[in-house]
C-alpha cells in the first residue's frame, strides 16, 4: 500500500506501453526528430556545449546546419572550425557557407536589420 511509486510503474508499462511502442515509434517520433535535429542554433551557452551538440548530431544524421545572429557569428563559426579541424580522425568537414541579413523589430519598435550565418557540417 505505501509503495504507491512500484504500483504505478508497473501497471502502465504491461499493457499501454507494449501498444504504444509498436505504432508511435514507427510513424511520428522519427521525421521530427530528422526535421529539428540538423540545426544547431547559437546562443550564449558556452561554446563546448554547442560543439558537444553538433557532434552527438552528426553521429546520426550526415549533415548538420549551424546558425547564428548577430553578436554569436564568431561563437558559431568557432564551432565549426572546432568540429572540422580538432576532430580529424572523425572526418568531418565544412560545407557551404551562407551569409544574409534579417530585419527584426527592436524594443524601441525600430526595424533593424541583423546579420546571419549558417554554416553547413558534413560527416565525411
């Protein structure tokens, strides 16, 4: 009566997680996951923590994009240098590089336009 918690955990995964596991793996877990896995988007976070991301990605899907705006360009082109070059024995290399600019509104309501990058990491 009082482990609750050993009840619950062994009651759903008898009968709901044997129906689950056949039909949702197989048609919807796995193109969102292909859709949103190829794309490493810069922030603030320490540079080694988006290294570490696109490495674990690259392991699964051939091809991955890195993104930045603004003042994470340089964070973002180091990523893909660390990537390609401290990672030699791995093969990877740097794809195509795109350049371009977006116009977002800033907090005073004014348009400004803000530089981007995306840089494209293949698994050789």
């Amino acid at each position: 009566m009082s482990e609750n918690g050993n009840e619950y955990a062994s009651s759903p995964p008898a009968e709901p997680s044997n129906s689950q596991q056949s039909s949702a793996p197989d048609t919807s877990s796995q193109p969102p996951k292909h859709d949103k896995s190829n794309t490493v988007f810069i922030g603030k976070k320490p540079l080694m923590a988006y290294v570490t991301s696109t490495l674990l990605q690259l392991t699964e899907i051939p091809s991955i994009n890195i993104r930045a705006r603004g003042m994470s360009i340089s964070r973002a082109v180091d990523v893909a240098q660390i990537v390609s070059r401290k990672q030699d024995n791995a093969g990877y290399s740097i794809g195509a590089i795109e350049l371009d600019s977006e116009t977002l509104e800033s907090t005073d309501g004014k348009q400004r336009n803000v530089s981007t990058i995306n840089i494209v990491v293949n698994r050789n």
